[in-house]
C-alpha cells in the first residue's frame, strides 16, 4: 500500500448501498429485443409484400364469386399467393435469426470480473457490476476501469484508450502542470472500458452503469436511425409503379369492355347489362392480379439470403440481410483508424543505431530489462505483447531479431528503478550485468535523454558531431506520425547511485547514447489497395479518429487519401462540434479526416452526410464508433472489435481485413445487378400477361392462359429464375461504375425500355397466334397447350438474353462459373415437358408432337440469336 492509499477509508456498506440507491448499480442496461413475432411481422412490411397481400386479397374474391361455377380449383391463384407471401417472409426471417444466433455467440460479455476498492478502510475485491458512486477503486497494469473517475494518485500510468478514442497510449497524471490540453479526456481522469497499460493509480467513481460515457455510448447505439436502405426505398418506388400501371391497365380493361357493350352489342336487360359490368369488373380484378410479380419478394429474399451466406465464406458475418446489396450502393465509406486500417499493435518501424543490435551489446540489455512489458510466445512461434505497448514492440523487434529478452533479463540484477512519468518521460534501470559492470540504462523522449548524453556509441563520438543526423531521423519520424525514444547508458559504480537517484530524478550529463528508434502502429498490409479500389469504384473513405491530427494525416498518406490545401479537408473533432449545421454539411462533404473525435462527432457527421444523399457506410472496433455504426446505412465491425461496436453493426468483419469492406461493395453491386435482371425478366412476363388478358378480352376470346398456367410462370419458373440469377458470381466489372443515387429507380429507363420493347415482341407474336387460333371465341386444348408452351420457350430465351444485361459480353460467356444458371434452365425446360405431357385437365394441357415442339423452337429462338448478334455487332465495334 502507498501511504495515499494507507489514509483512504472508502465508502462504509451503508454508504455503499445509499450510493447505488441514489445513482443506481454499475450495469449497462440492455437493448430491448423485440420478441420473434414482431420481428416476423417485420418481414410482412416490405412494401411489394403489401401489393402481394393485397393482390391476394382481390384473387379470394374472384375465387369466391367463381367457385360455384368453376370448382374449387379456382382456389388455387389465391393459395398460390399465399405460398409466395410466405416463403419470402418466413425466409428472410429464418436467415436473419439463424445470422443473429451466429452473432451472439461472437459477442458474449460479462459484468462479474473482480475489481479492487476500499471499503471500511479494507483493500477488497468486488464484481465490477457493484462498482457504485463515491467507490475508491485501485488500478494496476492489465486492469480495465470499471467506471468513470477522476484520479486521486497516478504512478507511471498510462491507459490504453483506443475503444473510446482510437488512442492506444494516453498519459495520465494528477499534476495540473502536465495535463495535455489536446487530450479528449483530462489527463487525471479515467474512463469505462479503457485498459491500464502501465504504472498504477487509484481512482475516485463519479459515474457508473448509464451514466458513464461508455453507457452513454452504448445507449446511443441502441437509437434505430430510421433510415431506410436504399433498395427499401426503391422496392417502394417500384411498388408503387406496379400498383399504377395495374390500376391503370385494369380501369382500360374496364372501360374498354363496358364501353364495347354499349355500343357493339346494346343489352336491353338491366340485369344482364349488370351481370356484364360485374364480369368486366372481375376481369379488371384480374389484371391487377396478374401484374404482380409475385416471385420479386421471394427472389429478393433468395438473393440476399444467399449472399449472406456466400459473403460468411469471405469472413464477412452479415446481420441483417439489407446489408449485402447496401454495401453496393455505399458512396462515403467513414472509418476508424485504431484497428480499421491499422493493426493497433504498435511496431518500430524505424531505427538510427550507432552500434547496431547485437545480443552481446548493452542496447539490448537495455530493452530488455528496462521495461515492464512481455511476450506471449505461441506453440507455433508467433508471439503477441503483454503489458505497455510501446515496450512490447520493442520486445518484439528483439524478437523478430532473434533475441530472447528472458535471456537477457535473466542475466542481470535490478538494483535500483525509476519508472516513467508523464512529468519525467523517461525510465531508468541500474543493473548489476553478468560481467560484472553496473549499468545505467534509460529510456525515453529523445529530447529529455541527450540533453542528459555527452557522447554517441561505443567509439564515444562527441554528441555534438551526430546532431544533424540525429535531428533528421527525428524529423522524419515525427513527420511519419512516430513516437520516437532514445536509449542511452552508463558503467556507474555502486557508490554514485543514490547520488544519481536523488530526487526521484536522474542527475547525470554523461550518459552514451545508444540510438533511437520510430514506433508506429502499423498500417495493414492490404488497406492501400483497398482504398484506391473504393476509389475506383467512385466511393469516398474519411478517415475520423480520436487520435492526434498528426498521426491521422499521416495515416491518410500511407493509405493514400489525398489531403489537399482545403481549410477544410481535416478538421478536428471540438471545432465541428461548434459548427451549425448549415456549415457542418459543407465540411461534411469535404473533409478528408476528422481527428481528435469523439462517438456525438462521428454520429452527427454520418447524419449529415445522409441528408445531403450519401449512402454511408462505417467501419469501426471500438466503443467510441458504436452511435456511427447505429446512424449509418452499414455498420460494420471488426471481429476483435469490443462487443458495443459489434452489437451496433449489420456487418461483421470477422478477420479484421478492411479488403473484405471492398469485396462486399462488390457484392453487393453485383447483387444489385442481378435483382434487376430478375425484375427485368419477370415484369416482361407480368406486362406480356396484362396486355394478353386484355387484348384477349377486347378480341372476343377466352383468357389464353389459365390460372394454374400462370400460376406454374409466377411460381416455379419465377422462383427457379430467382435461384438462377441470384447465384450468378459477382463481377469486378462493377467497381469500374460509379455509386448509384438513393434516388435513382430500380428499374431505370434503359431495364423499361427493354421491358416494354420485349413484352411488346412477345404480345405481337402471341396475338397473331390468338387470332389464328380462336375459333368462335374458343381456344382448343390443342391450342392452348401450343399457346402456353410459345409462351414459356419466349421467356425461356429472353433468360439468357437477360443474364448478359449490363455485362459486355455474351449470354454464353463464364457459363462454367454459373453452372447453376445453366442446370436451373434445363430444369425449366424439364417441368414444361412434365406439365405439357402430364398436366392434363389441371393445367389445360395435352401431348405435343415432336415435329410440333420443333416448330415451336425454331420459331421463338430467334429471340435469343438476334439478341446475341447485336451484342456481338456491339462488341465489335465498340472495342
């Protein structure tokens, strides 16, 4: 016990229990999780889930006024749009458990670990959840602080704040004279979640559970930000779209028909005239009907639920099935640096040594002794640092050199110890060496240490001569964002130590200085490549850290995110905090790097970018990112990332790779691509349908296509398309496209026009055949058989032509790579000769000859061999 701690009594158990009465017990409280049925009525607010309801609604009612003349067999639209409902809803909630249940396994926390406090005047030991107010709490290496506090003593310590600031080491005293004015939080206060690296202290609890910023960020997090994702907003566009041109096709219909029988054919019964405008109007009914593509919810959900699982196989844990096709749409990606681009393990990445590192040299001597870090060695070799991180790097740089530091330390004696002090910066060792010398070894601030040197290396060059050189490898680490240290020694004699301790400082002007080194927390090997592929893509990474405007910038340059002269390209963190929000968009939009900022910071800065139409996305491990993560489009986090950050995400990162972010961007795109390319194939199906009812009707005929037939299209072949697309391999060709518009429609006017043009090829080729076909408004087996299988092998060809949208290339190219696509066309080809030779009175359907399907297929191939030699024509003269 220091003598600080021997004159604290600490709370009595009355007061403790006073304490927790009045400002409550040291626990977070949880995010409220809704219970399973809400989130499967969730699922049921997709809005082209809404226009299936409703469709499904309207098709009961022409079933039920049916049903007495045509049998029960007109149950079977309405039963059909049910198992479509269904499927989709039950789907993607299944995944998005099954996902979560993953996701809690990786994200377990615990409030029972012991923390050290006075009591009653006792040293006991407690869970941290009954940490209360008013509690004197003791700190020591490895400890992480239970509450937020301001510090009564602190020896040498040094806190690891990265979770809440992205800052790994933060100095800490109880000496007005050294606090940090560029500290985010005061240099004598501590905080929950961080983790003592060094030295110890004793802390004064002012704010616990809720109160703490940790809680207060953790409480932010749990904010549903309400924005919509943009595919949500687009399916609800196109839903509505939908709705019109049903709406619109079946008032024609309507008013075509009413208007024929007034004037074509005059009904003097009321009667009959109503029982006619009563069909007419069913008959409107069932346009609607049939224009909803009641596969689109199921292929958008087949779609996302297999990205989910293709994007695990990639190290990417998605959470929420939006997220895979978001990623795609992303156009600002925010960033935390601490972990995200580097590897929050510090390194020295750059040394100036007079003598070299030789295991027989005291400089290694040094490092090894002079220290309070260690290595963890692993079975396999690789070691990680325990303790100060500074000091582990230099551990490991011994390490990497083939040094063993046990070794080392084993060989000599402490006799005597200075620690580092924010006030001294430096650390002083005296040990008694194996032969037999006793050694002065001290670490620290270049500056403080050779103001305390006369000489440089074993040959004992005068100082004086190396300063230049000195100064300009200082310069450039300084410049490079380094921490820098010097290492210096003396052979002193037993007699001299306490002379040389006095005053808890050294007194000495002739120590040798041995070198210095640069200690950097290196940046991951592949986020350079990452980031200048996010610009490619046209996506914009900001860099927004607690760490030092210094260290930020230069992480910038490393990973290559141009800095220009703007005043505001780098901003720090309490300056956009005073901005209005008129100003803070505009530096929104241009900043490079936010520094120095804390978890309100970020959260407002993704706000505002959101408000001036950006899709963004934020990358982030620590607590300090968690309301970002919450507010963004796309939250991801890293798998080593605190459990608040993962908890706030959609996305995890479980191998920390930022390329992984670039590689969901991909797949999401390709995502994208491919549910337009359904939508594509499905609506000319849904267009081709409404105007053959309605063409059908006008002519005099009955409907060519019976409902268990269009049931057959808008089920299976459109849930086997659905597969068959959503499987398609991602394309790289889609990072050479710039980020769509929040605002831009899912089907654009080129997918409309190819729609339109299509369904007005196939209706032109269905009519002619409807009027060759009628016989006194009658359609025979024969010919509805021959009809419905036109049909299909039309939309058969127009697959292929569809899977080569916006690719460049042929319908054929990388069909190795898409052997799905090709399996699921055979199989389609297969249930139309199933259903034409077996569906019988079911499907109005009856054998065809041979010579018959041949004349089918030559007929309706040219939709796909005119299609493929334009795409060729275009290749060739477009290259």
């Amino acid at each position: 016990m220091t003598d600080q701690t021997k004159q604290i009594t600490g709370l009595s158990d009355e007061q403790v229990i006073e304490s927790r009465r009045l400002h409550g017990a040291n626990v977070l409280t949880p995010p409220k999780k809704d219970p399973l049925w809400r989130l499967l009525l969730e699922k049921f607010n997709d809005p082209i889930i809404k226009i299936l309801m409703v469709a499904w609604v309207l098709s009961i009612i022409i079933a039920v006024t049916e049903i007495s003349a045509k049998g029960y067999g007109v149950l079977m639209e309405p039963l059909g749009i049910l198992m479509a409902i269904l499927i989709a809803t039950i789907a993607s909630f299944v995944f998005e458990w099954r996902a979560e249940r993953a996701f809690e396994r990786l994200n377990t926390v615990s409030d029972d670990a012991l923390c050290t406090v006075i009591r009653s005047g006792v040293v006991v030991e407690v869970p941290r959840k009954d940490i209360v107010v008013g509690d004197v709490v003791l700190l020591n290496q490895g400890d992480e602080v239970p509450a937020d506090g301001v510090l009564l003593e602190a020896v040498s310590l040094q806190v690891n704040e990265s979770t809440l600031t992205g800052e790994p080491i933060a100095s800490k005293t109880t000496d007005p004279a050294h606090f940090d004015s560029e500290a985010t939080y005061p240099s004598n206060y501590v905080m929950r979640s961080s983790m003592v690296a060094d030295g110890h202290g004793i802390m004064l609890v002012e704010r616990v559970g809720d109160a703490t910023d940790y809680g207060k960020v953790y409480e932010g997090a749990q904010i549903d930000s309400g924005v919509l994702t943009p595919l949500q907003q687009q399916l609800g566009h196109l839903a509505s779209q939908i709705s019109r041109f049903g709406y619109a096709v079946a008032a024609i219909t309507f008013v075509a028909l009413t208007a024929k029988a007034l004037i074509v054919g005059p009904v003097d019964d009321v009667m009959t005239l109503a029982s006619h405008i009563l069909n007419y109007f069913m008959l409107a009914v069932t346009v609607i009907v049939v224009s909803v593509p009641e596969g689109l919810p199921m292929s958008v959900t087949l779609s996302l639920a297999l990205s989910m699982n293709r994007m695990l196989a990639t190290n990417n844990l998605v959470r929420k099935m939006h997220a895979c096709e978001t990623m795609g749409a992303a156009t600002v990606i925010c960033t935390d640096k601490t972990g995200t681009l580097t590897q929050n393990r510090m390194k020295v990445a750059d040394s100036l040594l007079f003598d070299g590192l030789r295991s027989d040299d005291v400089l290694p001597l040094g490092i090894a002794v002079n220290s309070t870090a260690n290595l963890t060695i692993a079975s396999d070799g690789s070691s990680s640092p325990v303790g100060n991180p500074t000091e582990g790097a230099l551990l490991m740089w011994l390490y990497s050199r083939g040094i063993d530091y046990r070794t080392l330390r084993d060989s000599a004696r402490v006799i005597e110890q200075l620690p580092f002090s924010t006030e001294r910066k430096y650390m002083a060792t005296v040990v008694a060496a194996s032969d037999g010398r006793n050694l002065l070894l001290v670490k620290g601030a270049p500056e403080i240490v050779m103001a305390m040197c006369s000489s440089v290396g074993n040959a004992a060059t005068p100082i004086a001569e190396k300063d230049e050189e000195i100064n300009d490898a200082l310069a450039r680490y300084q410049h490079r964002a380094m921490r820098t240290l010097a290492f210096a020694y003396a052979e002193i004699e037993d007699s001299d130590i306490a002379t040389i301790f006095a005053g808890q400082k050294l007194n000495i002007s002739k120590l040798v200085l041995q070198g210095i080194v640069g200690i950097a927390d290196p940046v991951r090997h592949d986020v350079a490549d990452a980031i200048a592929e996010c610009h490619r893509a046209g996506v914009e990474v900001k860099i927004v850290t607690g760490d030092t405007r210094g260290t930020a910038c230069e992480i910038a340059r490393q990973v290559g995110i141009d800095i220009d002269s703007s005043p505001n390209s780098v901003i720090n963190g309490s300056d956009f905090q005073q901005l209005p929000d008129d100003e803070a968009s505009e530096v929104a939009a241009a900043v490079k790097v936010m520094c120095r900022a804390r978890p309100m910071d970020k959260q407002r800065l993704v706000r505002l970018l959101q408000q001036r139409g950006e899709v963004v996305a934020v990358t982030g491990d620590g607590t300090n990112d968690a309301p970002a993560l919450k507010a963004a489009q796309v939250g991801i986090s890293m798998g080593d990332g605190t459990s608040v950050a993962k908890q706030s995400s959609d996305i995890t990162i479980i191998d920390n790779s930022f390329a992984n972010i670039v590689k969901a961007v991909m797949w999401g795109r390709s995502l994208y691509r491919n549910i337009q390319r359904f939508l594509i194939f499905q609506l000319t199906i849904n267009v081709s349908a409404c105007m053959l009812v309605l063409i059908g009707s006008l002519i005099g005929a009955e409907s060519p296509l019976t409902i268990p037939q269009m049931l057959y299209v808008n089920l299976i072949m459109d849930t086997l398309a659905a597969v068959a697309f959503a499987t398609l391999p991602p394309s790289e060709r889609v990072m050479n496209d710039r980020p769509r518009k929040s605002t831009d429609r899912i089907v654009d006017l080129h997918m409309g026009m190819w729609v339109l043009l299509c369904a007005l090829l196939f209706v032109g080729v269905m009519t002619t055949m409807l009027v060759l076909m009628n016989e006194d408004g009658v359609l025979s087996v024969h010919n509805l058989t021959v009809f419905f299988t036109t049909f299909v092998m039309l939309q058969f060809w127009n697959m292929f032509n569809v899977k080569s949208f916006r690719s460049g290339g042929s319908a054929f190219a990388a069909m190795r790579s898409s052997a799905t696509f090709s399996w699921i066309e055979l199989t389609i080809l297969v249930g139309l000769v199933l259903i034409v030779n077996f569906g019988g009175d079911m499907f109005s359907t009856m054998p065809l000859s041979l010579g018959v399907w041949a004349i089918i297929v030559a007929a309706t191939s040219p939709v796909l061999i005119v299609a493929e030699a334009v795409r060729l024509l275009h290749r060739l003269f477009h290259k």
